[in-house]
C-alpha cells in the first residue's frame, strides 16, 4: 500500500481558491467546479495540483501574477493596465482627428 494514497474521486474544496469545489478524478484536478448548487468549468491552470497543501485549504496564488478586480470580474493587473493605455491611445487619436 502506498504510503500517501491519493483521495478518491469526488468534490473538494478547490486547492486553487477560485471557487468552493474542484472535482478530483482520483488522479488530478479537473476543470469542473462547484460554487453552490451552480456547476461549470475553469481549467486549474497547472497540470499538477500544488504538493504539500492539504485539500481544506486553498493554494497559494501564482508568483508574478496580481489579480484586480473590475466590475466584479478578477483580472491580471496586466491586463488592466494594458486595456487603460488602449483607451488612452484612442481617445488621443480622437482628440488628434477632431483638432488636426
């Protein structure tokens, strides 16, 4: 018998802290989350779940990558950033055209 058995298939609390369920197919974490009674999908992001967190609690976030939120959805602060400087270039081009 292996000395650290891997859970059976079955909800738990997502190791990746984006939702209140993950499904564990007895192997790996798959895409399918639970919030609620509401089911769906979110792939995890990695292909192993982290090792050495214990399935009650949530993993750590992913180094390097810091979430805003914006009209209640989580973004990466890149992308926010980058979606300011395009609305920054248009309107710039606009003012440039309606003055030139």
């Amino acid at each position: 018998m292996a000395a650290n058995p891997e859970p059976e298939a079955s909800w738990h609390i997502d190791p990746f802290g984006r939702h209140e369920a993950r499904w564990w197919n007895g192997s790996k974490w798959t895409e399918k989350v639970r919030d609620g009674e509401q089911t769906g999908i979110d792939p995890p992001g990695i292909a192993v779940a982290p090792r050495g967190v214990p399935l009650n609690e949530p993993a750590s976030p992913i180094p390097g990558r810091r979430m805003i939120r914006l009209f209640g959805r989580r973004l990466p602060g890149a992308m926010l950033l980058a979606s300011v400087a395009l609305v920054a270039v248009i309107v710039l081009v606009v003012v440039v055209a309606l003055l030139g």
